[in-house]
C-alpha cells in the first residue's frame, strides 16, 4: 500500500491486466508466422544440401521429371562428400563413380533438399537398402512419407502419416539453378580437379 494512498487500495490493485501494456493487447502485437510475405520480401535460397531425408521428417519429392536429373557421381564416404562427375571424364575413374538420380525433396518444416539414390549397376542389380529407396522417392512423389534405416532388416521402413499434411510449396527455382547452388563446389569437370589428381595419386 502507498504511504500517500489514502484510498486503501495496494499498488497490485491498480496495475493493468496481465496481458496488456500502455493500452496494447499483446495478443495483437505478436508476429505471426507468415510475417514473411506479409512484410512483402522474399527468401533467397543460397544453401541447398544433398542428403537422405533425417529419419524424423515427413517429406514429399518433386514428380515433375524436369526436376529429376541422372548423373554419374563421385561419393566420398569418409568426407561425406557427393561430387557430380562430367561424361568426359568417366574414363579416368576406372569404375570409381556410380549411376545416380538426383530428387528434388521438401521436408513438412519446409528443409529443402537434393535426395541422391544409387541407381543399378551394369548388372542391373540394386542391393535391399538402394531398392527401398527407390520405392520411396517413388512413394513420396505421390505422398508424404517418413523413411528410416531398419538395420536387422537392411533395408528402410517407410511410414505414412496419419493427418492430411497439405500440399508441399516448392521453391520458385529451375533445375539447373537448383544444382548449381547445390553443387557449386562439387561438379568435377576437369582433369586437373583436386579430387581426380588425389584418386591418381598425384597429390
């Protein structure tokens, strides 16, 4: 209570309801979600990563063909590289590259991303985990679905969601703006690249 109140009332009896300052609900000031295009701007992708799908996310994958792409790839396992090798150098691999397609894929939180699946070899044969892949950027074409590793089965498990999850929203980019912000550093198109001269053993 206020020494100089003479009305009795303590100074917790006179503040404001707890949701308000200076005559402003703070229910009406907060952001909302879409500020982005409410503020009229629009997000400049720079950063598009090559990668399976995290085991937690539902994803959908482009079924527009022109956002597809088949390549022969370099993958370097211990630097968990991906490199796109050009036609004119597969002689110097000696069989180190393999057959890949590259999906354009959407996470529901909106990641998005290059999905690379191995495709078969000369013997037209796909192991268990390549297969169940497959199946799945086919599946996700159509539908969202959420894959992950099944180690005692070797291959992955694909779920369904329960809820409808809505209509994915794809960038407004080409295929080739795609793959060259995706792989700008990981095109290999010359003999003298650093990770061809390593493989000759030059470096």
């Amino acid at each position: 209570m206020n020494n100089g109140d003479l009305t009795g009332k303590a100074d917790w009896e006179e503040m404001p309801p707890q949701n308000q300052f200076l005559g402003f609900n703070l229910d009406d000031l907060k952001m909302d979600q879409s500020f982005d295009q409410l503020a009229g701007v629009k997000k400049i992708i720079t950063n598009i990563p090559i990668r399976k799908p995290a085991r937690q996310w539902f994803v959908r994958v482009n079924p527009d063909p022109s956002f597809q792409l088949t390549v022969g790839a370099l993958v370097l396992k211990e630097e968990q590289e991906t490199y796109i090798v050009h036609p004119k150098l597969y002689p110097e691999f000696s069989g180190e590259f393999k057959g890949m397609k590259l999906f354009c894929a959407i996470s529901k939180q909106g990641v998005f991303f290059i999905w690379p699946v191995n495709l078969p070899g000369a013997d037209g044969k796909l192991n268990p985990w390549h297969e169940s892949a497959l199946e799945a950027v086919t599946r996700a074409q159509k539908d969202w679905i959420r894959v992950a590793p099944n180690m005692h089965l070797g291959a992955y498990d694909i779920f369904t969601p329960l809820g409808d999850l809505g209509k994915p929203e794809w960038p407004d980019l080409t295929m080739e703006q795609i793959i060259n912000i995706s792989f700008k550093h990981y095109i290999i198109d010359s003999p003298d690249h650093p990770v061809l001269k390593r493989l000759r053993g030059e470096i």
